[in-house]
C-alpha cells in the first residue's frame, strides 16, 4: 500500500464537529468524553496532490467571491465519465454549497406546503428535518428488513407516488446507512414509479464511489436516459475524498425545466451562487490525480468493515453487523439484546462512552441499530469493539 490508513492524525482542537463539537449537534454526547465514530467524515488525512493544490491557492492568498468555471466541470465530467461510465453534460451541472442545503431548496422549488416527499427510512436525518422543517410531510416508504438485508416494498412505493400529494421523493443511493448498492433493477422500478406518476426523483448519490468489491454503483439516469426527464442526481468529492468541510458538491439537473426551476430558489432567492475557492481547487485536485488513494481506500474500509463482522461473530453475542455493499458507515444490529432504545443508549455512550450515530436518529426503524464510522485507523475501531464487547459482557 502507498497510503497509510493505520496512521492516527489528532483532530481535537480543529474546530471539528466530529470530535470538539459532537454535544453541539447531539445533546445525548454533549458535556462527555466520548470516543467519536459518528458522522460521516473520515479520520484520514487527504491525499497528498489535494494538499499541493490547496498550497498553491493559499500562496495566492486573495480571498474574493469565486465562481465555479467550466474547467471545473470539465473535470466533473471526466470523473463520471471514467469512474461511473456515465456521461454528462457539463451545462447540467449546478453548483451548491452542499447537498443538504440543496435538498431544501428542492422541497422549496417542487412542493407546496402540505405536499409530501417520499423517503425511505431508516435514512441520512436531513431527509427527514428538511422535509418537516419546511412545512412539507414525509410519505415514508420504510426499508422492508429481513434474514440481515435492506429491500424495497415497490407495493407501497406505487401507492405513496400515487397520492395526489406527493410530488417529490429522496433516494439514498447507495443508501446510508443500511449500505445497500441499489441494483438497477431495483432503480428502474423507483425511476418508473416516479415518472409514471409526476414525481420528482432526487437520487442523492454522494456515497457513490464508495462501493465495494462485487458491487457496481449506477447512477439513475445510466440505468435509463428517460429519466433524465424527472431526476435530479446529487454529486460531490466530499465523502469520497474526505473534503465534507469544502463545502462544494455538484448537482445534476438534467432537465433544463427543472435546473431553471431550482436555479430560481438557490441563486436568485438564497443568493447561493458562488463557491468556495479552496473547495473548487480541492475537488479539481481530487478527481483528477488521487484515484489511486481512493482505489487503497476502500481496500481498508472494506477489510476495517470485515473486522467488524468478524470482531461482533466472535466476541459480542447478540450483536452483527448488516452486511454493507458499499459506504463506510457500519449499520449494526443490538435487536437480538432484547434491551430498549433507553438502554442500548445508555450502553453505548455512557457505559462504553463512544458516540456512534443512534439507530433512531435515522426514524423509529433505526431502534435497536447503531451507526459506526468506520473510515478511521483499525486501532480505533478495535478500542471502539472491545468498550462495546466489555460492556455487553457485564
Ligand atoms: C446521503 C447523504 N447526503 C448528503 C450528505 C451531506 O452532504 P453535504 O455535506 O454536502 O450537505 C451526507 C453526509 O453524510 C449523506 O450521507
């Protein structure tokens, strides 16, 4: 290996969320020592060409508004084009200061208030809060759990689109955090449920190149160009290349309808046109000279998510990990402890004092989970199992 994803890199004392200000965002870490594996950035220090581009920008060091230009989304092209085999036109590429703030701006571009918005829990929490904290209500097509896997009930999807009501839905594709790589059979039924029935489709992609050995990830308008008519595909290097705090993500708009709809919300009400100038040279640097370290990457956060298995088979009875197809967030199972949501709390942040991302931040259907983070040196997750081995033991 070329990289080292063993070594550990100190983050207290960096202003970062994950581990100065986890009490801020969850009042259940807050005034704790909590060792942190919750939400999804990485540990790892960035590929080294990502540093040498953000180094060059630095010795500029002018600092005015920036505007994304079309060698940036050049670049995009070329990364989905080589990576995805999926080829785009740079002109339906927008860009947003992240993809969550852009999720609110879809729910206020293509619903009234009243209408909902399809989602399928458990999933990533924004879905839900952008979709109630903007007066609109969740149509929730829950993930249908059986023998350790994630499916859809297309039954109840048909009837959710159907609803006058409902004239938007949230894909989470690959979806965090059950890690499911949808097929594109699986994909071509939502995209033809949505399309039959004037749904807009949002296929939040930005776990996209996280995937593993003998799963394919496939945007939704690569399974079929008709869909390209009511989709809408969120992109960014955040989660890929570790950039989350860049804040420069790129939304797909294929159908200039829409693009010029959602335009209207982001740029000319919210004023959110221009970008960050570090994020555009960090993204640029990303997806054109550090495919290597990706390809090393997900080598670890697969065998970091083989561990886990193993580790929980062996050690922790009741307890196993969903088999994950791609993302690196581990969804584990605590159902078989037969303990309430209280207590599985309790287990995991006060007795083993760790802050993992609770199963029902996701929705009730996350009760009796918990999401680990497993894009962090195999020393801390070793020290995250053993606290929850011990604890489970006593
Ligand atoms: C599915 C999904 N969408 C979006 C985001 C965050 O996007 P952003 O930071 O660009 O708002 C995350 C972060 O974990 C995520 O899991």
């Amino acid at each position: 290996m070329k990289y080292n994803f063993d070594k550990s890199v100190a983050r207290y004392n960096t202003e970062s969320m994950k581990w100065d200000h986890m009490g801020k965002i969850f009042p259940v870490f807050a005034n704790k020592d909590l060792l942190p594996l919750w939400v999804a950035d990485m540990d790892f220090q960035c590929a080294p060409p990502i540093k040498e581009a953000i180094q060059k920008r630095v010795d500029h060091n002018v600092w005015g508004y920036t505007i994304c230009g079309d060698d940036y989304y050049e670049v995009v092209t070329q990364w989905m084009s080589r990576r995805h085999d999926w080829h785009i036109d740079k002109n339906s590429i927008v860009y947003s200061r992240g993809i969550v703030p852009a999720l609110s701006f879809f729910v206020q571009t293509f619903t009234n208030p009243g209408d909902s918005v399809i989602i399928q829990r458990p999933v990533y929490y924004p879905f839900t809060a952008v979709v109630e904290n903007n007066g609109r209500h969740v149509a929730n097509n829950t993930l249908v759990y059986k023998d350790s896997k994630y499916t859809i009930d297309f039954v109840d999807l048909e009837k959710k689109a159907q609803d006058a009501t409902t004239k938007l839905m949230f894909l989470c594709s690959p979806h965090n955090p059950v890690g499911r790589v949808w097929l594109p059979e699986e994909l071509e039924k939502i995209g033809d449920i949505c399309i039959n029935n004037d749904v807009v489709l949002v296929s939040d992609e930005v776990h996209g190149d996280l995937v593993f050995n003998g799963h394919k990830h496939f945007p939704i308008t690569k399974v079929s160009k008709k869909f390209e008519k009511n989709t809408i595909i969120c992109t960014a290097a955040s989660k890929t290349f570790n950039l989350a705090g860049m804040h420069t993500s790129n939304i797909v708009i294929p159908n200039k309808k829409l693009r010029d709809n959602y335009t209207r919300t982001a740029f000319d009400k919210c004023f959110q046109l221009d970008a960050n100038p570090i994020g555009i040279e960090a993204t640029k640097a990303a997806y054109l000279y550090c495919e290597d370290w990706l390809n090393e990457l997900l080598v670890y956060v697969e065998n970091n998510m083989k561990y886990v298995a193993q580790f929980c088979k062996e050690n922790i009875p009741g307890v196993s990990l969903v088999p994950p197809e791609g993302t690196y967030l581990a969804w584990l199972d605590f159902s078989a402890l037969n303990i309430t949501k209280e207590q599985l709390t309790n287990l995991i942040v006060d007795q083993c004092q760790i802050a993992l991302d609770e199963g029902y931040f996701f929705g009730d259907e996350g009760i009796g989970f918990e999401r680990m983070n497993v894009a962090c040196p195999r020393s801390t997750i070793e020290e995250c199992l053993q606290r929850i081995a011990g604890a489970v033991k006593r």
